[in-house]
C-alpha cells in the first residue's frame, strides 16, 4: 500500500532529479503492480509524457523488444534490468 503523501513526496522528488521535459516517452517494462511503474506512468502523466509499455512477450523475443523500442522513439528508460 502507497499512501497519498508517499506517492506525493517521491513524485516531487522525481521532477527535481530527474527533471524531465514535457512530452517525453517513458518506457514502461515492469507491471503496474510493482511499484517502479510509478517512476514512468506517473511522471509520465505529470509532465505531459507519454507511457509507451512493452510486455514479457516483447521481452522473452530479442527481435520483438528491438522493433518496438525502435518504434517507441523511448527517452527515459527507468526500472530493473530486461530478464525472466
């Protein structure tokens, strides 16, 4: 469980480190139930992002993730490393 205000200080937190710029393609690769997803979908929606998400499918097939990556023009990438 995220309270509101953990939710908010952590946001706020992320807007100043990392700074990102309106309209940014955050690249989503973990499940919204984990919470790094908050790093791309919230920051995402706070700056005017978009959130551009891949599934374990793309990930389990090396030639599917690169297309769609390609195809994502992605600009922050946050979160664990690519794996089973």
């Amino acid at each position: 469980v995220l309270t509101h205000g953990c939710l908010e200080s952590f946001l706020n937190w992320m807007l100043v480190e990392q700074a990102p710029a309106p309209g940014e393609v955050f690249l989503n690769q973990v499940p919204y139930s984990f919470d790094v997803s908050m790093m791309d979908t919230h920051v995402s929606l706070l700056t005017g992002g978009t959130t551009y998400s891949i599934t374990r499918d793309d990930v389990a097939r090396p030639r599917r993730l690169l297309e769609a990556l390609a195809q994502s023009q992605v600009t922050i990438s946050m979160g664990s490393p690519f794996g089973s």
